[in-house]
C-alpha cells in the first residue's frame, strides 16, 4: 500500500536543517564569467560610441554657449522660435 518512489537525485531536497547553526545554502550558483561578460559589453560600447562622438565636440558645445550668452535678449528668443519648428 505505501507504494514510495526511490530518491530522484534531480530532484532539490526540501528537508529542513534543525539546530542553532542552520543555514540555508542558495542552491543555484552565480552565473558563469561568460555572461556577466556578454552584459558588460552592450554598456561598454555605448559608452565607448559616447565618448568617441561627444568628446570631440566639447569645444564646439562651448564656444556655442559663449555666443548665446552674447546674444541680446530679442536675438535669443528669435533663436528659439526657428529652433521649435525645425
């Protein structure tokens, strides 16, 4: 009548450790190198295509802003009246 299954070795041993000193150890690992390594990359070259393209431009940004803190007040809002349509 009790008809019990020999242990499956696949299978997670859910028994529970008794005394003062029990820990839970995590049953799965952390992922392998290999795929914190395919995550780091999207974010690298990103980064790497930021500063390759925005760097360069730094001192156009600059001498830009010096011309618009030049400009008088009518010019400026003149400059961003053309800027919204396009």
């Amino acid at each position: 009548m009790n008809d019990r299954r020999p242990p499956n070795p696949s299978r997670h041993d859910l028994s529970i450790a008794v005394g003062p000193m029990a820990v839970a150890e995590p049953e799965s690992e952390s992922p392998p190198l290999k795929f914190r390594i395919l995550r780091a990359v999207p974010i690298l070259l990103v980064l790497g295509l930021l500063v390759h393209f925005l760097l360069p431009r730094l001192d156009t940004i600059e001498d830009s802003l010096a011309t618009v803190r030049k400009l008088v007040p009518w010019a400026f809002g003149l400059r961003v009246i053309m800027e919204v349509p396009s």
